[in-house]
C-alpha cells in the first residue's frame, strides 16, 4: 500500500499529460509526414521533435507558473480554467469526425514545426503542465514530462508498425477513447478548483 501510495501522484500526473500530448491522434499525420523519407531521417526527426518538446514543456513547467503569480492567477483559478479548457479540447475532438483535419498541412521533415509544436508540445500540453505542477508539484510533473516525452518518442519512432497494426479507424478509436478519459480528468480538476474556491 505505501509503495502505491509513492506511485499514485506519478501515474495521476502521466495519465493526462499523455493524453493531452496526443501522439496516438496525430499518428496518422506523423505517418504522412515521413512518407517517403530514409528510415534514419524518420528515427532522427522523431528523436529531435521528442526532445525539443520536452524542452519546450519543461521550460513552460516554471516559466508559466512564474507569470501566472504576477498576474496574480490562483491554483484554484487556473484548477477551473485549465480544466474547462481541457474539457472542451475532449469535446471537441470527440465530436470531430477526423480532428487531425483542424490542424494544417503539416511540412515534411520539420522536427521542430510542427511536431514538437503544436503537435506534441500543443496548448493542451502546456496547460495540462502547469495544472499539474499546482497539483503534484514540480518533480513529480518533471519526470511525468520526461517519461512522457520517452513514451512519445517510442510511439512515433515505431509508427509504420503501429499504422499498420491498428489501421486508420483503430488510431482513430484509441484517440476518441484517449479525450473520454481526458474529459473525466476535466472534470475532476474543475470540481477539485471549486472545492479550493470554498
């Protein structure tokens, strides 16, 4: 139970920040992005985009807690605001037919624009970073970060196996069932404000 209980704050901290950096809805592209490139381009470019996007969270792990206390944003305000902003980013997607539509023609080869950003390190990421570090504090979300971005790099690295063993309506299932999830943990956060603003 104590080893549980060590544990608990680390898989409540990487469950929504995976979810929120979404590599399972943006697979697809990913695969339409390296269409055609050599396979050390591919592994290179996903090695790069993973990094920078940790690098990107990270430094908004502590930079945007910093500007929230100057202008004053409580942990219960920004509890409320980042939950109903995830909750509609799920509802969103959830009603989309195909939510990667929305985003743009991705450019090929580009690790930085826009697979580090907006793709993996999107608003809903870094948004999902700082209501983390309010809750969990800032180790525990970094090594949520890292783990994440390593959990990340490992989907998109071996993305024509996975587009092939799931098929374009099973990433499409996985995403939709991935913001249901994401919705729940909303909504727990927008209840976990409220009861702060009391």
């Amino acid at each position: 139970m104590q080893f549980y209980d060590f544990l608990r704050p680390y898989i409540l901290s990487f469950v929504p920040l995976f979810i929120a950096m979404g590599a399972f809805d943006f697979l697809p592209m990913v695969l339409a992005m390296t269409h055609g490139m050599k396979e050390s381009e591919r592994k290179k470019m996903m090695q790069e985009g993973s990094a920078v996007a940790g690098l990107i969270l990270v430094t908004f792990l502590f930079v945007g807690k910093a500007v929230f206390l100057l202008l004053g944003v409580s942990d219960s305000d920004f509890l409320v605001a980042g939950g109903l902003l995830l909750l509609v980013l799920s509802i969103k997607n959830l009603l989309l037919v195909d939510p990667d539509k929305t985003m743009g023609q991705p450019v090929l080869g580009m690790s930085i624009v826009p697979l580090a950003t907006p793709l993996i390190a999107g608003p809903a990421a870094m948004a999902t970073t700082v209501i983390l570090l309010n809750t969990y504090g800032a180790l525990v979300t970094l090594v949520s970060i890292l783990l994440n971005c390593i959990v990340t790099w490992l989907i998109l690295d071996q993305a024509p196996l996975l587009g092939r063993l799931f098929g374009e309506r099973g990433t499409q299932a996985l995403s939709k069932v991935s913001y249901i999830l994401l919705a729940s943990i909303a909504v727990m956060m927008i209840r976990h404000g409220i009861l702060m603003l009391k």
